[in-house]
C-alpha cells in the first residue's frame, strides 16, 4: 500500500592508508614465512529494510490517510491521524487512533458507520446459519440505520457467530443514543486492530474493512 522511499547513500571513507609492506624474512624448515597477522575485509552492510511504522511514517499524505481510512472510514479520523506522524512506535500510535476515535462528532460517526460492513459467514457456512445471520441484521439495520458494529478479535472464529447474534439479540433493547455509544466504542476496538494489522503485515496488509468482513 505504502511506497518504499528511494534511499541513497553516500560513501565518508577516510584518506586511503598505504598497503602494509611485507618485510621477506628468511625461510624456516623449508616452509615458507606467513605473516603473523592476516587482516580481514569487512563486507559492507545495506541499508535496513524499513518496517511497516517507519513505512507508514515516511508515506505519501494520501497513501496514508487511504490506509487509514481502510481502518476507519471517518475522513477527519484519517487526517487527524495521518497529521501527526512520525510515531515512534506502534503504542504511540494506537493512542492517536484512540484519542482521535474518543473525539469524532455525531457527523464523523455516521460516515464510518456508513462505509461499515456487516460481518458475514464463509459461504462454506449452513444455509441455516447464513439465513439466520441475514436476518439479524436486517432487524438491527431496520432500527438503527446502520451496519451492527462488534469488534470479535478477542474470540475464535468458532464463537463469532454466536457473538454476533447474541450481541444483536441483546442491543436491539438499547435506545437509538445508547447504542450509538456503543457502536462508537466498538468502531474504535475495531479500527485499533485493524491499524495494528496493518503496520504488522506491511506491504500486503490484509485490511478486514476493505471487503465483507467474514466471521
């Protein structure tokens, strides 16, 4: 996603020292002498291979607001965000992401929540299961105008049915700001591992919120 930069490198060698002189000394037991001390020649090292951060860091402005914006559909979000670089780590970094989440306006949330897919099943899954899943959220999406938002990274891909169909079940009680609170929370969960998988698995980040997220 990120373009590495060009590096370049400029050689700071220092004046050239004069060849050691080797001095003949008579042979011994008809062996030729050998010097005492044989100096070896250090290869040159290249440049590191920057990481995902520094990548992210040394970006395009909007090679890395598109990124981020894979994380968090919210504009304001990506360019906060993106703004602030260079981060010295990644901790640095999911603070920002924090911060800027904790900060958007009822404005910004309705624009990530918009771009927001719904967690779907492998197509290998039941019909049942499918069938169930689809119309979950439609109930959910009739009520409150939006995709149903859970973050599922702290769960095996064996529970996050059951999660996402109890987790409706049980929001569907809530009122239209109450659960507006929670989607915002769970937006931000959402967008934290997102952003940390993409500086993890830099060039090819596999980015969840690019597509239908598959439970």
């Amino acid at each position: 996603m990120f373009e590495e930069p060009t590096l370049s490198s400029e050689s700071h060698a220092g004046p050239r020292k004069r060849p050691p002189t080797l001095h003949h000394t008579p042979r011994a037991q008809g062996r030729a002498a050998i010097p005492n001390q044989v100096r070896g020649t250090s290869v040159p090292q290249g440049p590191p291979t920057p990481d995902g951060l520094d990548l992210f860091n040394r970006a395009s402005k909007d090679a890395a607001e598109a990124a981020l914006r894979a994380c968090c559909a919210s504009h304001r979000w990506a360019l906060r965000i993106a703004a602030h670089r260079p981060y010295p780590d990644l901790e640095s970094l999911l603070a920002a992401a924090d911060e800027a989440s904790y900060d958007l306006s009822a404005a910004d949330l309705t624009e990530a929540l918009a771009q927001e897919p719904s967690p779907g099943l492998h197509e290998s899954a039941p019909q049942a299961a499918h069938m169930a899943l689809g119309a979950a959220h439609a109930l959910y999406e009739s009520s409150f105008g939006h995709a149903f938002v859970i973050c599922l990274d702290d769960f095996s891909p064996g529970e996050r049915l059951d999660q996402v169909l109890s987790g409706i079940r049980l929001r569907m009680n809530n009122d239209w700001d109450e659960e507006r609170s929670i989607a915002a929370d769970e937006l931000r969960r959402i967008a934290r591992g997102r952003l940390a998988q993409l500086v993890a698995n830099h060039p090819e980040p596999d980015i969840s919120s690019a597509g239908h997220r598959v439970l």
